[in-house]
C-alpha cells in the first residue's frame, strides 16, 4: 500500500500504475478536447431551413433504407428519409445519455468508498457535463424537425427520467415497465454503495457503446470527409463533436470495467449475480434489430405508429390503405434492409463477446450472449405480421 495508515482494501488503485497512466492519459485528452463549447455553438446556430434540402448521414443511415418505401421515394423523400434516421437515432442516443448521467453519479459514490478513486470520479464528472451537451444539442435539432416536419412529436419526446424505458421503442407493458423499474432503482442504490457493483455498470456501458461506436464513427465521418466542412449540415458537425467525445467515454468503460476491477476484492457471490443479472438485462433489451433504422435494437412492432405517422404525413401523403400496405412491405417482408440490420446485430453480438470474454465473473450465458444470438429473420418476420393484423394506429 502507498500510505502509512491502513486502510478496509486490501490493493490501493495508486499501486497500478500502468492503469493510473490509462485514467490519467484518457481523462487528460478528453479534458483537451472537449467538444462541448463547440457543439453548444452548432445547436445554436442549427436552422432547419438552412440544411433541410440535403442529407446529413451517409446515404446508408436513412430512415428504412433498403425498403421498398426507400425504392420509391422521390430524391426529396429520400433526403427527408435521412435526416429522420438523424432524429430517429439520436432520439435514442438522448434516452441512454439520460441514463448515463445518473449511473455515472452512482457508480461514482459507490467508487469513492474505497481509497484513491478520484481519478475514475473525476473522470465520470467531465463525462456528465459532456452528456449533458449532448442531450441538449440531439433535442435542439430533433424536435425543430418534427415541429417543422410534422408539427407534432414522432421520435422525440419531453425530458424523462431513466426509470420510463431505456429503449424508446421497446418490446413492453405496464407491468414489464413497473418490473424494470424496481429493478433500476435497487441497482442504483447497491452501486451508490458497492464499488464492485459500481465497477458492473461500466461493463454494461461498455457493450451498450460498442454497437454506437460503429454506427456513429460512419455517422461522424459524412462530416470529416465533406468538402466543405464549414459550410456542412450542422447535424452532421454535431454528430462528429459526439463522436468525438464518446471515443474518450468508451475508453474509460474499458479502463474501469477491466483494469480498476482488478484492484478490488473478488466479488461475492452476490455480487456475480447482480453483475450478471445487469448483463442479461442488457441482452434482453438488445435482442431485436429494426428495419427502420439499422443500428438501434427497437422492437419494430412498438415502432409501427410512429412510422405510420410518417406515410400520412403530407411528406408523403399516403392513405390509410397505402401506409398499411407499406407497413406490410417494409416489415413484414424480407428486404434487404431487414438482412442489414440483422447483420449490424451479429456484428454486436460478436463484439459483446470479445469484449466479456476475459472478464472471469461473467456467467457462460452472457459470455456468449446466448439470448441476442437467438435473434434471427425468420422470428422478427413472424411477430411483425403477427403485430400488423392487430395494429391500431394512434398507439405508440
């Protein structure tokens, strides 16, 4: 131990300095480059009519990309189309950076219980104030576009707590969500209280960020790779300063859930169990893939409305008859943007696995994500039919 005094563990993080070195590296250049000043900017300035007439993602990350409402849409239709998978994507990136706020402050607590972890606390401190940016920025252009699109909400919705749902379109109910939230609020509390139960929350972070990482690392590069980077979209400039951001986020998941763990007694029993309970939960919530939007795990049936919305919409003008058919042929037959999101999920659950595979603590269940591996074509076609014989539009 680095201190004269004893003290209730029995490693001192200060004794590892090969992770002291990664947490102050990362916190250090994340600290440099803050893009928080810069994205504040960029939402300030975002005008829909100044960017509304071109895309803002790669063609790739539209709205039902590969559908047949893709195939015959208009040039204008299809630009829309993108800049909707823009709103549509971020909406969700605001509901899981709501969630991170207040984990990364539980997790902290439950760190700064044990000696020599202000470093990882200092850390999850800039990672709030940046989250909070981002948030602001993602509702700033999100909801002008609905009000200007549609005049009313579609994708986005009013500020929440991370109790409501973490996915905004999810597989669920009253009671499923009552469930999830008594076990949200009894998670915070053990990790306000356990630094290795702390420590668990930044292994779910870590798989929940990977899958993000790809999606917007391709995002961030329309900007870096745009002729004219001043004169960009400034969605596509806010979507590069996130990125930017985030990489630094990611690293920190991997410092803590797999270098400062170590510097902590082996967990209880107890301790195994809540730590892979958390990790099927997030199995649970990852296990369908959406024709709508390649890159975010929603259950399409919950979605159904929301897009239906769209089709009626003067945008696209269709009848009640027309965007039922075109519910039918974008999700409940199989297209080519069904088989590209399916793969975007392989490629998750691949990545989830690499990423557990030597963390000694994680359950086989979870190592070898045995529950989003059983997500395939055939049953996300079934329950969409299944959803479009007893769907009732109006219910989100």
């Amino acid at each position: 131990m680095n201190t004269l005094l004893t003290q209730r563990q029995p490693r001192s993080l200060l004794d590892d300095s090969q992770t002291m070195r990664k947490l102050a590296l990362n916190h250090s250049r994340n600290k440099a480059q803050d893009h928080t000043r810069l994205m504040d900017e960029a939402a300030a300035a975002f005008r829909y009519e100044d960017c509304r007439d071109e895309m803002w993602n790669p063609e790739e990350y539209s709205l039902l990309h590969g559908t047949a409402l893709w195939s015959q849409s208009t040039p204008s239709q299809r630009v829309l189309l993108n800049q909707l998978y823009w709103v549509a994507y971020y909406a969700q990136i605001i509901s899981a950076e709501i969630a991170t706020i207040l984990l990364n402050q539980t997790a902290g607590a439950g760190l700064y219980t044990l000696e020599d972890f202000r470093p990882v606390c200092d850390t999850l401190d800039l990672e709030s104030s940046q989250e909070r940016a981002h948030i602001a920025a993602f509702k700033k252009v999100a909801e002008e576009v609905e009000q200007k699109v549609f005049g009313e909400r579609v994708f986005t919705y009013p500020m929440r707590s991370m109790f409501a749902q973490t996915m905004v379109f999810a597989d669920t109910n009253r009671i499923k969500d009552f469930w999830r939230q008594l076990q949200l609020r009894f998670y915070t509390q053990l990790s306000a209280g356990n630094a290795f139960i702390g420590c668990q929350y930044f292994t779910v972070r870590g798989i929940r960020t990977l899958n993000g990482k790809m999606v917007q690392h391709a995002l961030s590069r329309y900007y870096m790779t745009h002729p004219d980077q001043d004169n960009a979209p400034i969605p596509s400039k806010i979507s590069y300063f996130h990125f930017m951001d985030e990489s630094y986020h990611f690293n920190s998941s991997g410092i803590v859930s797999h270098d400062v763990v170590k510097t902590l007694k082996a967990p209880t029993a107890f301790e195994r169990w809540v730590s892979n309970a958390t990790l099927a939960g997030c199995q649970r919530d990852h296990y369908h893939f959406s024709a709508a939007i390649n890159g975010i795990f929603w259950y399409d049936p919950a979605l159904f409305g929301a897009v239906y919305k769209v089709l009626r919409s003067p945008a696209f003008g269709l009848d009640d008859g027309g965007a039922r058919l075109m519910l039918e042929a974008c999700f409940a037959k199989d297209n080519d943007a069904i088989q590209a999101s399916h793969k975007t999920h392989r490629e998750a659950v691949a990545s989830y696995k690499a990423y557990l595979a030597d963390l000694s603590h994680v359950s086989g269940h979870n190592k070898e994500m045995r529950l989003m591996s059983g997500s395939g074509v055939e049953g996300y076609l079934r329950r969409n039919r299944a959803a479009l014989a007893r769907f009732a539009p109006g219910a989100r």
